[in-house]
C-alpha cells in the first residue's frame, strides 16, 4: 500500500468515526414542538419555527445567503433525511423523525 493509499484509508476512518460521533449525539425530533424547542441559534445559522403552521426557516447569519424553507413535507418519506442532512450542516445537531416509517414497513 502506498503512503497515499494509508493517507487515505485513514482520512476515511477518520470520517466514519466523525459521523458515527454526530449521530450517537443528534437529538431526535420527532415533531414540529420538539424542533421548536431546539435551541434556536448554531455558529452560523438561526432557525425559526411555526409549530402551528408546520413549516420553519433556517436563516444564515452571514446576510449574503438566502434563507431555507422547510416545508409540510419536512417529516415524510424522504424529505425527513434531506432535513436532517441540511440541518446538521447548518449547525443543529438533529435527527428528523421520519412520519412515513411505518407505512414503509408494509
């Protein structure tokens, strides 16, 4: 194995075990009120929540990026995995509860 291919195999390792950290600590959110009771500011990010209407936005601090939606749609099907990808990369260290699973199992 060349000293490029151990480098390598190592940077891999070294994700694995990083992604392995971030989901052994996500918070679960199994609904809108639990999102709404995450705490509302990341480094980068501020995330503001309509229980009510079932929707939200994650706004960046920094004011030359567009805000992000999320919809009705945020806990269905797979949508939940989208969700939950933007939102860690935003900061929020989260799982979205995914509605639709038992419908999945049928």
């Amino acid at each position: 194995m060349t000293k490029k291919q151990k480098h390598e195999k190592q940077r891999i390792e070294e994700l694995k075990k990083k992604k392995r950290f971030i989901e052994e600590t996500a918070v679960f959110i199994k609904g809108w009120k639990d999102l709404a009771g995450f705490p509302k500011e990341s480094s980068t990010h501020i995330l503001e929540i309509d229980v009510e209407g079932c929707n939200g936005w994650i706004t960046p601090k920094n004011t030359d990026e567009f805000p992000t939606y999320l919809s009705t749609h945020t806990f269905y099907g797979k949508t939940h995995a989208e969700s939950t990808a933007m939102l860690r990369e935003c900061g929020f260290n989260v799982t979205i509860n995914n509605w639709d699973k038992e419908e999945e199992l049928i």
